[in-house]
C-alpha cells in the first residue's frame, strides 16, 4: 500500500462488528485507489479511499466523520446489494456520472450496521477487483447462508467437530442443509484434499446400496462382470456423507458398524478385506435414539 494512504487500522475495529467479517480483509487488500466509502449505520462516512478522493475531488480529512453526500447514502432496503446509475456533485461544482454499487453490512445480531459503496465512473468498466470485493461481501459459511446469531454456534460446532476424526451425526429436516454441514466438516478437515462422496442411503434399494458402499468383485452375482470399486473405496483419505442413514437396512448397519469401528470390510461376493481410511459423515431426520430403543438401528 503507498505511503500516502490513509491509516485503515480504525475501519478494520470498525469491521470487526460486522457479520462478515472477511470483508474487512478484502477492503484492506485491495480498496484504496478504488473509489469506495464506508458508511456506519447513521451515514456518517468511515472510510474515504483515494480512488474517492482522486474521482469526487472531496479530500478525506473534511468527509470522513461527516453525513455522506447527497447521492451516496446507503439504505437497508432489504437486500444485501444493489448498483444504479446516479449523478452528484463533485468538489468543484461539476455533476458527476457513476455507477453506484452497494453492499449492504449488517452486525453479529443481524441489523442494519451500515454499507460499502463503491462508483465507477459512468462509462467505464468496474474494474476486476470490485466483484472479488462483492463476493467476500456476500461470503458465506462454506455455503450455508446466516445472519442469525444461532447459527453462530452451530458455525462453531463445525470448525470444531472438522478438527477431530470422529464420526459425526447431523439430524435435522428435509432440506435444511445437512449435506452443506458435511461439506462443511470436510473442508476444515484435514481430509480437505482428499475426496468428498455422499449417497444417499433412502434412494437404492438393499442389494445396490451394498454393491455401491462396498464394492464387488466378479461373478458376486448376475450382472457383475466385472470387479467394481465402492463409495468407501473411492473414497479412501476422504469423507463419506450418508445421507438418510437411518433408511439402512439392519444387515448393511452391521457392515457400517464393522467400517467405524474396524476400518475394513469385505466386499460383496469377496473373501478378503480390505482397510480403508475415511470420515464417516451421516445424516438424518429421525431419531436414532428412538430407532434404536425400538430395535431398528443398531
């Protein structure tokens, strides 16, 4: 960063409040000969960037701290950005054309906490840094979207079940994201590099969904021509999802048990095991608790 920029350690304190905080990375890295702002919540300017100095002719020290200009206000409109064509006054009196863009920041509570604005000059291209900028502003949790404080705490009991090798047990209803938290899991893990395979345990039936976790060697039955490599095979190093689990049949739970517990199995049709590494992560609806007081999970 040049010299004559600005000090930034006040808006990274003032950042650090805001739900994403990654944002503060990007602004730091790669704002100040672009023209961007930085409005608190009652639209009194934080941040004041070269580029803005250099398009607007308004020198930082007699705009940040005041009310931002008419033109450049940013308003939780309810949704996280926007861009429009607007004119307004520059220093020396002439209206300028830009392209406004704005990236709406809430705080950790999820309310209106201020915005980023960034002008490009009216005929001009955003230059390539301005969308890298507006996706950390939209960054999200490895995919799962959340501005509630709840799930804060659910983030955390990710980043700290990704750092164990144990097995883990997402429950919760049909389409609220269970595979995202397995990927999740997967991509703090150490396995990160490795393979990620899911299946899902309800949509084959027994003898397929066998042939497909564990493999078969040829000749196991009708149609297998050929020796064939399963999910856990495949994915050796890895993570392995298994979504709706509590759909196993009660003859594949004592194959699954002997992986966790022995980390091998034998393949079907096959006469020797064979040792596999992999982070088993399942999911489920149901309570197992339940399934297994009333004898259908083991």
């Amino acid at each position: 960063m040049k010299q004559n920029s600005p000090s930034l350690e006040p808006v990274a304190q003032c950042l650090a409040q805001f739900d994403n905080a990654a944002l503060c990375a990007a602004l730091l890295a790669h704002c100040d000969e672009q023209a961007i702002y930085l409005l608190d919540k009652n639209r009194y300017v934080l941040y004041w960037s070269t580029g803005a100095e250099n398009l607007s002719g308004f020198r930082r020290s007699g705009i940040i701290g005041k009310s931002c200009l008419p033109g450049l206000e940013i308003v939780d409109a309810g949704v996280d950005s926007s861009q429009q064509q607007i004119t307004f006054s520059c220093a020396d009196g002439h209206r300028c054309l830009v392209k406004k863009m704005v990236y709406v920041l809430h705080d950790k509570a999820g309310e209106f906490a201020g915005g980023l604005g960034v002008l490009v000059p009216g005929l001009q291209s955003a230059d390539p840094v301005l969308p890298k900028i507006a996706n950390v502003a939209k960054q999200d949790f490895h995919g799962i979207l959340s501005r509630s404080p709840a799930m804060r705490a659910v983030f955390q009991v990710i980043e700290n079940a990704a750092e164990t090798a144990a097995t883990v047990l997402v429950r919760g209803e049909s389409g609220s994201g269970k595979e995202l938290v397995a990927r999740a899991i997967h991509q703090l893990s150490v396995r990160r590099d490795a393979p990620f395979l899911a299946i899902n345990c309800a949509a084959l039936s027994s003898n397929l969904l066998e042939s497909e976790l564990f493999g078969h060697v040829r000749g196991a039955f009708t149609g297998a021509i050929r020796d064939h490599s399963g999910l856990f095979q495949r994915a050796h190093g890895g993570t392995l999802f298994l979504d709706e689990v509590a759909e196993l049949p009660l003859e594949l739970q004592a194959k699954l048990l002997r992986v966790i517990q022995e980390r091998n199995y034998i393949p079907v049709g096959g006469d020797r095991s064979i040792a596999v590494d992999v982070r088993i992560v399942a999911a489920t609806h149901r309570s197992l608790r339940e399934q297994v007081k009333n004898g259908e999970f083991r």
